[in-house]
C-alpha cells in the first residue's frame, strides 16, 4: 500500500492538469467511473464544476469517493 500521492493527469473540459492521490482513492475513483459507465475525466469535470472554488480538486475528489461509499453503506 502506498501512502504517499501520486500526481496523475486528466482532463477537464480540453485542459490538462493534474491531481496528487494516494493509490487506494485513485482506483476506487476509477471504480466509481466504471460503475457509472462514465469516463474518468468526464467525472473529474463534473466533480470539478460542483465543488467550492476554495477545495482543491484532489480533495473533493477524496471526499466525492468517501461519500459515494458511505451512501452505498446507508450512512
């Protein structure tokens, strides 16, 4: 297990840029993706667009993770 972020590309809306996530929310947000049948960088856009201009992408990616499993447990 690698706790450390890595730094990994996407694309929003034609631009590059990058986000820093540790392995374990990297692969669960590829899950998530897949689950939805949704591209990964379709989904970081929509993230993206939703979250407050002063969270970094990174973090709400992590935190789009954290609630989508702790809808999926009833919590």
């Amino acid at each position: 297990m690698n706790a450390r972020p890595v730094k990994r590309s996407l694309t929003l809306r034609g631009h590059r840029t990058s986000v820093s996530l540790e392995d374990e929310f990297w692969q669960a947000f590829r899950d998530i993706a897949a689950e939805k049948s949704t591209a990964i960088n379709a989904l970081a856009a929509d993230i993206d667009a939703k979250r407050d201009i002063e969270t970094g992408l990174a973090t709400a990616i992590r935190l789009y993770v954290l609630q989508h499993y702790k809808s999926m447990s009833g919590k």
